[in-house]
C-alpha cells in the first residue's frame, strides 16, 4: 500500500501531485479556471485535484501538461526523494 498521510489518509503521491499541480499553474500565471478549460475538464474537479480531494486518470495527464504549457513527466519532476 502506498504511503499516506497520517492525519488525513491521502496517499502522499497524491498531496505531491497536488502540489506539484498548484506550483506549476502559478508559476505559469494561470487561474485554476484557466487551467480547467485548457485541459477539458470542470473547475471544480480540478480545484479538488489540487487540493488532493480527487486523482486524475492518466487519459488526463497530457491535457494537464498541454494546459500548463510543460511535458507529461514535467507533473511528475520535483514531488520529493519519495515519488520519483
């Protein structure tokens, strides 16, 4: 079983990639509304992604990376010594 966060259960890929997600829109300056259209997908899912209520499936993956302007590993690079 995957490692999780102890007071919340989330699986720490998950926080990571959240993380990682909410960098990477800021850094392009991009609301999460922005983001969300680019990528097809509801504002609302993807504001719960971030925040690590909810996973993507891969078939998401590349429509987030196009959307954020940076390749599909480019979501993966950065999220801790645990998650590469």
């Amino acid at each position: 079983m995957a490692n999780s966060d102890s007071s919340t259960g989330v699986p720490a890929q998950r926080l990571a990639f959240g993380r990682r997600l909410r960098a990477l829109r800021t850094r392009a300056g991009m609301t999460q509304t922005a983001v969300a259209a680019a990528a097809g997908m509801d504002r609302s899912f993807y504001a719960e992604v971030e925040a690590s209520v909810h996973s993507v499936s891969v078939d998401r993956i590349p429509a987030l990376a196009k959307a954020l302007g940076v390749t599909p590993s480019e979501l993966f690079q950065d999220m801790g010594p645990d998650h590469r």
